[in-house]
C-alpha cells in the first residue's frame, strides 16, 4: 500500500527534475476568497495535471512548498472529480454549496496512474486550518512521480489567495 507524501527537495543522488506533467490552467492564474475567518478550515486544490508524454505515469506523492504564516497545513487528500461533482479549486469545510472534501473517499494511499497523452480523474488538494491573517499566497504544487521505473519531482505554479475578512 502506497501512502500520500511530501517530496523531498531534490538532491544529487535525489529525484530527478521531471517534465512529463502539465497543471492546464490551473497553473496560469490566482483563485482566492478574500472572505475567510480565522479557524476556519479549507480545501485548496492542485492544479490535475495531465501526462504530456505518450509513455504512462504514476503519481506517487505532493507538496505544497509555499504556506505562509496564518496558515496551517492539515494534510493532503486524492478525490475524485466524478465524486466531487467536477473540480473543486477550493472549499471551505462545511460549506453547504460545496461538496464535503472531508467525507470523500481518499484515493492518495494507492498509487494514480495517469496514460499517455492523458488526465486523471483524480486530483490532489491540501486541508489547510486559518490561524490569523495570512500573509501571502499559497504557492508551488511539487508532483512527485515514476514514469519507466525513474522517480521525478515536478513544480507547478498553483498561486492561492486565502485573505481574513476585515471587519
């Protein structure tokens, strides 16, 4: 059984820098909600990256490499877009208009194997508390994964907006 992990930064003897994924447009733009309380939790998702190669890859693991202060990361979660009624970009927990990310079945602790020339329909999403205004943008979405029994890691963009309601 394959657990959800972060990725290490890559070393010499490390991941190798990979290529093969493509974030579409949730790697060119800023989602956010200027409309967030302190305490509340949130669902932010990863970009569902499509295998831009024609040879399969398995996606192994990811980390969110920027969280600044007011934010507390929770965890990761695989889910479905089938399940989640399409792709959610981000949630708050409890939202009646949202699907519940928490009561969604995990996929994260199997491995996800995207074909060639192909998307998943399974994407990541980081759980993240708010503890105080949050300075700065979430940001860098590492992939972690194999493709011909080669491990990679792979950055991309993900800029999330998460700013506490004044007032």
């Amino acid at each position: 059984m394959l657990t959800l992990s972060g990725c290490a930064d890559t070393a010499a003897d490390g991941p190798e820098a990979g290529h093969a994924l493509s974030g579409g447009n949730r790697s060119n733009g800023t989602v956010g909600s200027d409309h967030v309380k302190v305490g509340e939790e949130w669902w932010v998702a990863f970009p569902n990256v499509s295998n831009t190669t024609d040879r399969p890859v398995t996606l192994t693991g990811v980390k969110l490499l920027r969280v600044p202060s007011g934010a507390k990361l929770l965890g990761y979660k695989a889910v479905s877009s089938v399940e989640s009624e399409g792709e959610v970009l981000m949630a708050r927990q409890g939202d009646r208009d949202m699907p519940d990310i928490a009561g969604l079945k995990d996929y994260s602790r199997a491995p996800i194997t995207l074909k060639g020339g192909g998307y998943g329909d399974i994407y990541y999403l980081a759980h993240l508390k708010v503890t105080g205004p949050i300075e700065g943008d979430l940001d860098g979405c590492r992939f972690a994964y194999e493709q011909d029994g080669v491990a990679y890691t792979q950055t991309l963009a993900c800029d999330t907006a998460l700013r506490v309601e004044k007032g």
